[in-house]
C-alpha cells in the first residue's frame, strides 16, 4: 500500500514540474520578446509561423 501511494505522489510531482516548466518557457519567451530589437520580434514570430505551418509545436518538442 505505502508503494501506491508513493507512485501517486511522484505521479502529481511530475505534473506540477510539467506545469512549472510550460510556464518558466512561456515567461522566458515573453522576456526575450521585451528584451530584443523590433527585428529580432519579427524574426522570432515569422519562425513560430513556419513550425506551425509544419505541423511542429512546443507541445511536440516538450514531450522529450
């Protein structure tokens, strides 16, 4: 019984670091957006628009 329940809580820890880290990298991005030239913002979302057009996510690079 002590293992189940051992299991749950590295079960949640393990969502709660996922969470943490999505939204660490969600701030990190909206810094970098703050922080560098106009030229650079364009560049960075033209680049977001061309993985989406390829069918690429920050989901499908999270998941490793």
């Amino acid at each position: 019984m002590t293992k189940i329940k051992f299991d749950f809580v590295l079960g949640d820890v393990e969502e709660l670091l996922k969470e943490t880290n999505f939204r660490l990298e969600n701030i990190e991005k909206l810094l970098e957006f703050i922080l560098i030239p106009p030229d650079m913002k364009k560049y960075a979302l033209d680049k977001k628009k061309r993985m989406e057009k390829r069918g690429i996510t920050a989901d499908s690079l999270n998941r490793y």
